[in-house]
C-alpha cells in the first residue's frame, strides 16, 4: 500500500529523473554506468507506481518521493551529467604557516 506523498513532490522527483534520462539520448551524452542506468529506470518505475521511491521510514522523510539516499546519487549523476564531476584540487589557503621559533635549531656555525 503506498502512502500519501505529497504530489508536488513525487512529480518534482519524476521531473529530475525523466530529465536526466533524456540528457542519455543527446548527442552529448554524459557517459552513464550501467548501474546509474538502472538505477534511473527504477526510481522512475517506483516513482509512476507507487508515488514514492522507498518504502522504510529509517531512509528518510516519509512526505518525500526520494530517501535520502537516492536523493544524494541523483545529485551526483546530475553533477556527472554537467560536466561538473572533475577533480578539483582541492583549495588551498593563500595563508602560509609560519615556522615555529621552537623547532629552528641553530648549526654550530651560526653561533
């Protein structure tokens, strides 16, 4: 039996993941795994069927379509879909430490 999920937010939830599955099918496609695939096609199937995508309240907010967790894959799959999934370095300070005066030791010769 599924529960009541708000629609708003069981078409917002469908809406992402039909416009991730159509960037699949340009020309420039973002090069999707296998799983990410699936994953996709059963969230969708869930989300048509059910209104929700998950079932166990420990997953996440039982007014949401997604769990908390599928939330998360769609945000990366959608970074992926960007462009925006490169490694950055990761940004440093332009602060530089300074050298402690207790770990200097002074040489022989500069005594």
């Amino acid at each position: 039996m599924p529960r009541a999920v708000d629609p708003k937010r069981t078409r917002k939830a469908l809406r992402q993941v039909r416009k991730l599955k159509a960037l699949e099918e340009d020309e420039a496609a973002p090069d999707y795994s296998g799983w990410e695939k699936e994953f996709l096609a059963e969230v969708e199937t869930r989300l048509d069927k059910y209104g929700s995508a998950f079932n166990d309240a420990g997953k996440g907010r039982l007014d949401e379509a997604l769990s908390t967790l599928q939330t998360q894959k769609l945000r990366e799959i959608r970074k992926k879909a960007s462009g925006k999934d490169k490694d950055k370095p990761a940004a440093r300070s332009s602060f530089k430490r300074k050298p402690s005066p207790w770990t200097t030791s002074k040489t022989d010769d500069e005594c």
